[in-house]
C-alpha cells in the first residue's frame, strides 16, 4: 500500500470524505488495475461525497478486481493441485 492510499484511508476513517478523494484518485490512478482495496475505499468517500455515480464506478471496479484475484486464486491452486 502506498503513502496516499494510507493518507486518502486516514482521512476518511477522521470522517473528512472530501479531503480523502484526491489522494485515493491518485493511488488509484498510480495503479489502475491493483489493489481492490484503493478503489473501494476511493467508491466510500465518493459515496460520503453525494457523488454516487463517480462512487459506483469505482465500487464497481473494486469488484471486478476482486472477482479476477479470486479467478486468478482459483486457477493457481488447481495448477498446483495438477502437479
């Protein structure tokens, strides 16, 4: 985990949803395609926001990410399992 998804995580959990949207964008944007856990925490404070359909997108990202690191889980236990 980065600096600005730990900072972006702070300032969410201190109840400041505003101040934590920029440094989750930016962890996001860092690293598009990892780390579920930016793009959900990024969809709550976007959700705290009233921007719910910025919110939604990211939510659902961190679904699609989750869902393909369970496949991914999925395919390397059976190759290992095969051996």
């Amino acid at each position: 985990m980065g600096v600005l998804f730990v900072l972006g995580k702070a300032l969410l959990r201190l109840g400041k949803p505003a101040d934590a949207v920029a440094p989750l964008q930016r962890a996001a944007a860092l690293n598009p395609s990892d780390e579920v856990s930016v793009h959900y925490q990024l969809g709550q404070a976007l959700k705290a926001c009233g921007r719910d359909a910025e919110a939604h997108r990211a939510l659902q990202k961190a679904d699609e990410l989750r869902t393909a690191a369970m496949e991914a889980a999925k395919v390397d236990t059976s190759v290992a399992g095969a051996r």
